[in-house]
C-alpha cells in the first residue's frame, strides 16, 4: 500500500479524492495541474478503499 497524502481533481464534477498512488483511478487519470490538496469534503475513491484493505 503507497499511501499519499489525499487529493482531489478541481475539476467540475468530481465527486472523490484519492489517498493511494497506486490507484489508477486518481493517479492516471488527473493532471498535476487539476489535483488539489486534502479531500475537498468528498467521498474517498472505491479504487483508494479497496487497496487500503
């Protein structure tokens, strides 16, 4: 598990944040320039759930 500090798109529409930079749903998916810092108030990603177990 490669736990990262939580992270969230600024995007329009996004409605998780990510914890886990193995998951491919935040790490591929989100531009260095659209990720914000902290979880934003949204629900954690299912992908970031299920790899922390």
């Amino acid at each position: 598990m490669a736990k990262v500090a939580p992270f969230h798109s600024k995007l329009p529409g996004t409605d998780v944040y990510h914890d886990d930079d193995i998951c491919t749903v935040g790490d591929d998916r989100i531009e260095s320039y659209h990720r914000v810092p902290g979880t934003g108030g949204l629900r954690k990603c299912s992908r970031c759930r299920d790899l922390s177990g």
